[in-house]
C-alpha cells in the first residue's frame, strides 16, 4: 500500500470508508501560511455525496477537525493532520457480499493482493478514500494563493457518455458558475442532455461515464522535473490513481497523434512582454516543464460499477452466483463529484512542482536567504 | 530534477545527448540473477537510431558496458552501473540556436527553469535519455524471467496519422515477429500506408505522430499499491514521462467514458481452475490492482517537433525570428523507435511492483526466510 | 519538516504538545496480521509523564483511537491511524516565554527554520512528538511477534550523571523485570543512587542525563541495507532522531577504538549447528547487516533543559533577560520514560529492516508466491 | 541494498573494490554552478590508498571522469556521472578466501542477505566504496561555496588507540594544515606517538582503531528537518554508514550524560549583532537545527579486521580453520585516510539540508522567483 503522494508537499491519506474515519496528515507545508479550516471544509462538501438524486443518497456532513499544525489560523511548519469521522455507516447494507466478487469491484484484486478485505463497503476503494485527499489540497490551495494570488485551478464535466460539453474558454470559467449547476458542466445545453442521459440510467439501475477537463491557469513557467517527474507524468499519475479514472491525456491529447509536426508545433511570439505560444496544442508543458500557458488536461471516468441489475459473477470458490440488485448508496454517476477531486489532485502536484522549483530558483540567485 | 524512478527496484539515468555518455545505475536488483549484458546491447539495439529511411540517421552503436554487480554472469544485489559512451557528437549542427526558441522544444521551458541549457541538442530531453531507462528495463526482463518465465511484456505500432493498425490478439504476437518489419506494426495492410505516410512527411521536411498499443501477459494478480501507487497510475506515470507523449489509457480508456456500467463491467467467471473476466474492458487492473488479465493500455506520441520546414517563432530577447530548415538528425516519426521504450517503461514498473507485492505475500505466509 | 520515518514500514506522526492530539499514520503494515490497540495503549502507558515524583507530573491518560487499518482485530493492509488527544493543556504556564529563547531548548533554532514558533511549549519539540513513534512501533511490534516470535527488543537505564548500573546479560532480563522499578534500571544497587541523585537533582531545580542501553534478540541474520541503510545507520539516525539524544554507539562504540583489530576482531565458531561468534565486540551488525548475534547499542541523553534555576538569556531582540524558574511541568531526569521510547526506534527500524530483506529472500528463491 | 543518499541533493553511488570501476550519479545538484572535475580529484587523491607506510600498498590513481551534467565548467542541472575505473586489481590475492569467513569481515553476513557475494575482496564492503561518496562530497562543496562562501567543513585524527590529540580550535584549522602532516592530526606531540602505535602494530601485523572530529563552521542557522531528519539524526546517519564505523556523538556527546542541565545548557548572549550562544555544548544543533554556532561531533572507527596474524574461524560448513596471515594490501591503520571521507558525509548532509531549507525559507517571503 502506498498512502503518501507527493515529494516535497506531502499528504498521507488513510480511512475506509466503513471504519472510524478518513483524513490526511500534510506534510511540508510551509510555515507561517493563512488557512482556515472552514475552507477546507467547503472543498469537501463539493465532493460530498448525497447532493441530489443525481448522486449517492448517503449522508455525510464531513466537516474536518484539524489536530495539528495550525495555531491561529498560520500553519506552523509541522505536519496537518485533518480528519472526518464516518457516520452513516449502515454494515448491513453489504453483509450477503462477503463471499461474492463483485464484477470490476476491487474485491477480487484486493484479495489476491492481500489474502482478505473489508468485511464491508469498499474500505479503501471506496471514493470516500478521497476525502483525504481534497482536504489535504484544500490547503495546499490556500498555500498556492498565498504565494501565487492569481493562479487558478479549475475542472467541469466535459462529457456524460455521449454528450459532450462545447469547447470552453478556461479563462472565462470561475468554480462558483461551475458550482452552480449540479452536473459542473458550463454548457446548458448539453447538460440538460446529461441530466436526462443519467436519470435514465438510474431508472434502469445503470449507471454512466464521462470525461473532465481541468485547467490550470497562471502556473509560472519552469514547473516539472525531469526526465521522470515531468509534470505531465506526475499530473497523469494523479489523475490515474482516482477511482474508476481509465485516461489522462494532456493538451492536444490522442488527437496530437493524428497531427503533422508542422500542425502541432506551437509558435512562439511576444506578447505584452513575456514569451508565450500562439497555439497552445502542448497543453502548457513542454519537455515535462510549464511554459506559462494554460496548463489543459482531460481525464476519462468510466461509469461506476455498482448497478441495480441483476449481474452474473462467481464467489471465492468459483461457483457462479447471479448478483441480485445491491442495496448499498451509490452513483448513477460519479462526474460531477469527481469535479473537485480532479481539481484536488492537480493543486497537490502544482503545489509539490512549485516547491521543488523553488530550491532550483533559490539556488541560481545564490539566494541562500539566512 | 528527478533522474530516478521505482520504489524498489530503482533507475537512475543520467546523460545528455552530447555529452560523454548516457547510462544507468540499478539499485535494488535481487543478488542471484543470471544477467547478460549482451542481452542489455540487444534491446538498445532495437532504440537505435540509424535503422532505415524512416528514422534518425545518426549512427550510434550503444554497447553496453557493465562496470559493476555483475560477476561471472550474476547479480550481487549491488547496484548495476550500465552505460554506453556517445560518438557520433556533431556539435556544430546547433550552434545557431543558442539564442532561438524552436516551436515545442523543450529549449523555453529548460532554460525557464534552470536558467540555462545544454548548448548543443536537447541535453536531457533528447531521445537518447531513454537509452538508461532501456538498458535498467533489459535487466528487469531478465530478473522478470527468472522470477515469471511466462510474463511477456511487448507493444507495437498501433497507429501513424490516420492510419491505424487492425486490432490484435496479443496472445499470438511475439517480439520477434513484431521487431520483423521496420514499422514494428502487426497489421501488413496498415503497414504499408503508414509507410506512405512517413516517407511522405519526410519529403515535405514534416513529422508523424501516432500510437502505440502495450499488452503484459502472464502477470499475476495481486500487483499495485493503491491509493496512490495503483498499477495504472504507474503505468501512466512511466509512459507520460516519455519525450512526446500526450496521452495514456489503460483498458477501454476514452471508450469506458462512453459505455454504461452494464456495457463496461467485466462479468467473473471461473475456467480452467481459475477465476478469470469474460471481457477485459478493465485491461487488467481493477482498484489499482492487477487481475491476472492481459494489462492493456495505449500511448499516444506527438508528432517531433523539429522539422525540416521554415517555421517562425522568437528569440531570447521576443525578437521574431525566422527558423529555417535545421541540419541535424532525427526522425520523420519516431514511433517504431518508441517500441522498445513503451515495452521498457512497462518492465520497470512492472518489475518495482513485483518486489513490492512480495512483501506483502511474504509476511502474509509467515515467510520470512531466514 | 519531516515527519515519516522508514522505507517499506513507514510512520508518519503528527501534533505538537499543547494543540489538539497527536499520533501516528502506519502504512506499510501487511495484512492479516493481528493488532491489538489495547496492547499499543499498554505501550503508550509506559512513557507517559506523571508516573512518580521523578518525572513530570503532567497527566495525560493516552488512551489511543484506532480509525482506520484494523477490522475485527486484524490489519487490512491499508494505514493504520492512531491518535490520543491532548487534555490537560495549560497554555498560561508559557504565555510569559514568548519572546525570550529558553537555553538549549528549540525556541531560537524553531524561530530561525520557522520564521515562528508554537505559541505554547516546545510544539514537535516536545517528549509529547514520541507518542506517533511509540504507537507506531507498539504496532510494528505485534508485527514482529507474528513473523519472528523469539524476537525481543529491550532497553534499560544503564547510567544517570555518574552513577553505571554493572553490566548486564540481556538474555536473563525482560520487559516486566524492568518496568517493575520506576528507574527501569536493573541494577538494584546504581538504582538507588540513581534515585537519590535525581531527587537531589529536584530539589535543586536542575536536572540530570544519562545513558540508555538496548538489547535486540533473536534478530536473524542478513537485515540491514548497505551502503547507506546499514543496519547500524539506521538505528542511529532512530536514536539521534530522539529529544535530547547526543550519541549513539553499536557494540563497542566508542571503546573499539582503544582496541587492537586483534582485541576487536570477533572469531567465528560453529555452536548447535549454527555459525555463530565467539565474542561480539561488533554488537550484532558487520558489514552494516545484522549477524545473528545480539544487536547491542548505547544512546546517550542530555539533561533536560528545562530548569528551575534562574538563567541568562537573550530575547528576541538580542536584550538581556533573566530567565526565572519556570512553572511547566518537566522531568528532573527523562532517562526511564525515554527507556520504551529507545525500545521504540529499535522496533521501527528492525521492522522495516525485515520487510525489505523479505524482498532478497523472495527472489532468491524464485518465490514469487502467486 | 540503498546506494541512494540524500532527499534533494542525492547520490548514488556504485561499484565493488575489484569490478570494473567506482563511481557516483548526482541528482538534484542545481543548474549554473561552477564546478571543476580536477577539484573532484584533488579531493579523491585525499582518502587514495598509497600515500605513505601506514596505508595500504594498493595503487590507485582514482582520477575521475565526468559524463554528464557538466558543459563549460557549469552544472546543466541534470544529473552529474563521476567514475573511477579499478585498475589495481589482484584477484589472485584472494582466492583461497572464498569457503572462510574472516572474523569481522562482512563476508558471512553479506553471504546471509544476499546468498552470495563477490569472489574476491570486499565487494561493496571494501573502503573503496567511499570514492562514490567523495566525489559526491567534491561537488556538493564547490555547490556550497557558490552559495555560502564562508561555509567550512574540517576533520581530523583526534585519536589512535590509546593516544589522544590535545583539544583544538578548529577556527585555526586549515585543510592544507591537517592534510600537512600524513597522520592528518594537528597536534605534533600526540602525531608523533601515534605513528609510533601504527607502525608497531603493523611490525606485529596488527592493526588499530581511533576517533575523527569534525567541525562545521559558518553553517547558518535553520538547518534539520525534525523530527526525523534532525540534522545531527542525519550526520549520525552518514557516519555510521561508513566502513567500520562503530560511534558518534555530537556536542558533548557521552559526557553530556554525566552533566547537570544547569552545566550542559548554552545560555544565549548577543554578540556583533546576533544572536549566539556562551558555551557549545549542544553542537551547533539544538531541536534538530543548526543554531549558527560550530557543528562538532566525533566517530569512533574500529580497527581495520584485516589482520597478518592466524586468526581462528570456520568456512562455509561450519568447520573450524586456521585464517593464515592475509596476502592483500590492506590500512594498519584506517584513520588519516578516513578524514577525508567523514568530511565527505558532513558536506552531503548539510548540502542536502540547505537545499531543503530553501524550500521553506522561499515560502516564507513569497517568493516564489518567477
């Protein structure tokens, strides 16, 4: 089990999503930065399920306590620990699952890698894992603001199986318009197309896929460490280690496969007296550092695996079972919740690259600073 | 800067592409291991430039020299030093880019974050740092075989352009027939326009990106750290640190965000003594975990960004500047040379979660082996 | 900051002496394995303060909370977080300290990293930090006793100012045996003038070192990760890891430099069917790997800094200040509460130690174990 | 095995005593720094074998390559690649060795990890193991030059056997003056009868152990990462990763366990504008951070195992064998060339401890540099 990500800012996660509680020690945040624990109680409850019927029913107020690191409202240098306590926990929903592998569910694999698994619930698969997560980012954002004001991270809901959003322009996108419909997709056409397409789904105890773009605005240049950190690599890292995440692509993606060298290639010119590209088919990064453009990625989500449908599988023996409608809580679809996770994970990268830059600036200018 | 990759078993490259050589240490390689180093200079033999029309024609013989952990044949579990010297330097290919940005180098981006830049090639974001990455992959096969003699790792050119290869049973593919034809396609048809395509683009001084299809077989299940460290994450990871590539998926990837949860789910079954998936939308890993399936995934390249056209762009100081046709030597598409690269990638991290996952097996059985 | 400690069994602890709580995030544990929080509060017990009139009469009943990694008795595999929550804060006892650097305490050194410092007592700099260390290795302990069942670790107060206890044989001593005198020195004559010398210590407000010895048995041979993770490396980085540590020695330490190669060198010999050593001047670790034989370590302890003496100082602005007996509660002398804090690092480091060269074990034997 | 030293700036070393050849990869050193590979040799010839009748016979001129990371005498940023071929190698030396186990070699236990180990020498047990870290230490102190000019780090023979150096100021220590004399002590009475115990113990084919002392001196304040990687944690670390390394103190050490608190504190004063302290016990390091006074500790190094006197032992099976007098070329005396090599340790670890601190210093003033 690997629970620490991030080489400078650390956050280590723990908690299933059946057991006491989840949460996150930070590790390395700098000292002497304003955060405020209500805030990040306010990024957890973009992820919180039970928003609408579009979404899981279980209810969870997840409002974190913070037990250390914080003495009026600066950090102290020392390590964040921030913690929910599970409350909605209804055992019984999964006890006749114990002994059946539930199909593309975590049970199979986390028996063959550790001989048993959470006698309920996902345990560590669950996406309640990521509470963590966004909370070790809610601060990481609050640290990224006090040192860069005007960097930005955003994402939304770019497709629901398939309907897709039109192309946005990330610089006209705030959270708060993002955050006021309930699917995070900025285009009101296609998601009245969504909504429909999911409830649809739910009525057929089916559940949905779909994609989410992120962009990072702002971001300075020289962010990303090569050759194996690159910054694509640890975005595409992040991104992958979500549940049910199945693609990560950055700027042009699977259609800069398809292009010529002379139709990618992003001219440089001068602009309000900074460098910059013309294009942006790089998705700002370049050899595996920012270069001061939008930092654009996508991610794919595949639809989630608990259904309302009967489904065939086998139990521990091999002996085929059919798989009656589970009466757990759970998704038609996972998109728009997983809007700040994919957020949550690209601050937690931008804010470990812009650390480790710094020693590299600090360095050059001799700027010892004792 | 990050030159080392892998939890246990570890690489750390080092070389520029005009400097005095590039290789690798391997850290954490198990003592015992019959190794050859003949077998190390067979696989960089396959990431050679030089091979034909289609790729760079700057010959480099790349044999490897061992200069410790081996002996007579054998690992001694101390680290392997593995390197080969670079000959064919033509410094004076670059000399008039000192002070011009070419279009999606990584010339801007280097210097925005160290400040400087190797004054000749791209230093590390040449192709030829993989050659450490390569020859720490051709070692962890041999350790793979001598651990899992039946897991085969190996990739192919999927698609060039728009052209793209029939899909494949990976079952019936072998390197060697794949290594047979110069495009390393399977698919004879698709072959020969993808050939078209590059001779194409090389006449009109233009490049060709595409993609490359990775299957791993035989891999037990139980392999992957989740929550952060699951085995696509770093699947993901190894590939998106690749020069050039934009996109990763793993399984039905963009495709799983189309298709219902009923459509997606990989139904178990039981055959042949052991529990195995109907379908593999999942590409072998389901929580982060290997299942025992084929692992599947895709990388999608770019086409290179340096070309034999005229191309505008801005020099150190934003003055425009005209970059015309440029004398080095690279290649019109560099997805056949990708090949052995993608299956080195695969092998490194195939190979670091193996080890991993015996600690777990081990204390799980009480098997602590002494 | 950095707040993990270890490779493949890692802790990663949290909270500062007068916040919220404090405790430990456990990844690495394999599961299955049975842990008992009732024994890691057992563990807690024995180096809480308040115990006799030598040490600090704080209380603090250090019942420690489980919320994640433990279901019904057993580790998933998955972190193990375990907390105890601060109670009996007197923030008012420092309020005065604020802006005068207590001699040799952290204040000034916490200032000059931090650019501030906890407003109240000594933050992570405080005894109270060891609790994450001690949970964790009361966990990492039941760990042990599961895979190595003859495997002991203990430690006993072998000095305090000038008073030795004799020397002792570790195989006849146990953990019981030493907690049954509050000194945890089992030498029943030094215990006494030990005594007598802390209290006399008290009553003058100073307070008194000492040195602390530990004893690893049953350790089997081949742990211990050379060149840099020796096994004696790492048990000093442990110990030296420690509040008020100042030296650390293996085997002979500091008297093996008196010593002839002749005097030192430990001759091999063949006893019950195994190569064992006739002496063990090298206190159980050559070449940085343990040998089979008993694992043998001194660490030494400055006196606590904390006295109630009036001092000079300086304030923050460099002025003179008189520094008057302060009003916390501290230790006349720390050595019995830091004897399970000693036993502690010996188990982290031992642990992962065990875990690593399960890896080597494995693949020597092509054990793969799926 | 770890070959891997450091967090930011990190080496990695390679190479057995009788293989191809030694060396280092450094990752993490920053861009821009002037940096000479003759330098990088003048300090290898310092630990060189050779030099005189106290060290051992064996020739090696240990000049070192450079491969990469280097352009026009300044760091590119990327990782730096120093090795040193072997050429000196007598195989034939140690042929009959191969069944026996020599009595405080590392031969059985390497044998007990690993299974195997090197036919001939020490393998990475050998003292020739430390050119790696050496050249890395010659980097890192042409690094630390650029960015603290007044930055010095010394060591010296404080101690063979039974014969101790009177204390010395190491403000009025030089380098060129310890490297003056061949015993690197800078006391010429003590000098004197230290040669005399070396060379007797060489006449009797014995050999002797002793202690270095080290000093730091400019080392700013801020310096160590609590609570683990406090920074005498981390020099403790290094050193007793070294070959035959047997202890380590830092400050007072041992002695500050027999001192009161009101003996052992250092009352703080103000002197030329800053803050400092009257006394240094604690060693430049209070809490785990350097607080701008001298950094000094002392190692305790063992006597060299390799004896020309019949040593008892037994081979492979357990059967007792007479060890005849060695025909290698080995140190009667390990102590004037390990000077150089306990100054190596410390100029890593601070080196990657002011990269560290950059981090947080950075944050601290918002700048952020870009």
């Amino acid at each position: 089990m690997t629970s620490t990500f991030g080489q400078l800012y650390r956050i280590t996660t723990f908690g299933e999503s059946h057991g006491g509680g989840v949460g996150v020690v930070i590790d390395g945040c700098p000292p002497g930065i304003p955060v405020s624990v209500d805030e990040v109680g306010r990024f957890l409850a973009r992820r919180r399920p039970g928003q609408s019927s579009m979404t899981s029913s279980r209810q969870e107020e997840d409002v974190p306590e913070c037990l250390s690191g914080l003495e009026d409202g600066l950090t102290l240098g020392t390590p964040l620990m921030l913690m929910v306590r599970n409350r909605d926990i209804k055992r019984s929903d999964y006890n006749d699952l114990r002994d059946v592998y539930r199909p593309s569910h975590a049970d199979f694999t986390t028996e063959a890698k550790f001989g048993l698994r959470s006698s309920s619930g996902g345990g560590r698969a669950s996406a309640r894992e990521t509470i963590g997560r966004v909370a070790g980012a809610a601060v990481a954002e609050q640290l990224l603001r006090f040192l860069i004001p005007e960097l930005k991270v955003l994402a939304w809901v770019d497709s629901v199986g398939e309907v897709s959003a039109s192309p946005q322009n990330p610089d006209l996108l705030t959270r708060e318009m993002l955050d006021g419909s309930l699917l995070r997709c900025p285009d009101p056409v296609a998601r009245i197309r969504m909504e429909e397409l999911i409830l649809d789904a739910k009525r057929k105890g089916d559940t949905v896929g779909g994609c989410i773009r992120g962009a990072c605005l702002g971001v300075p240049p020289g962010l990303g460490e090569p050759v194996f950190d690159k910054l694509e690599a640890d975005l595409a890292k992040g991104m992958m280690s979500l549940p049910a995440a199945r693609a990560f692509e950055i700027g042009s993606g699977f259609q800069a496969a398809l292009m010529k060298g002379s139709e990618h290639n992003d001219p440089f010119c001068f602009v309000d007296g900074r460098i910059r590209t013309v294009t942006n088919h790089s998705g700002g990064i370049q050899g595996g550092i920012s270069n001061g453009e939008a930092i654009l990625f996508r991610v794919a989500f595949k639809a989630v695996s608990t259904l309302f449908i009967r489904q065939d599988t086998v139990n521990k023996k091999g002996e085929s079972r059919a798989l009656l409608p589970e009466g757990g809580r759970h998704d038609p679809c996972v998109l728009p919740r997983a809007v700040p996770i994919v957020e949550a994970m690209a601050l937690l990268v931008l804010t470990d690259h812009l650390l480790r830059q710094m020693v590299m600036k600090g360095a050059r200018r001799r700027d010892v600073g004792f």
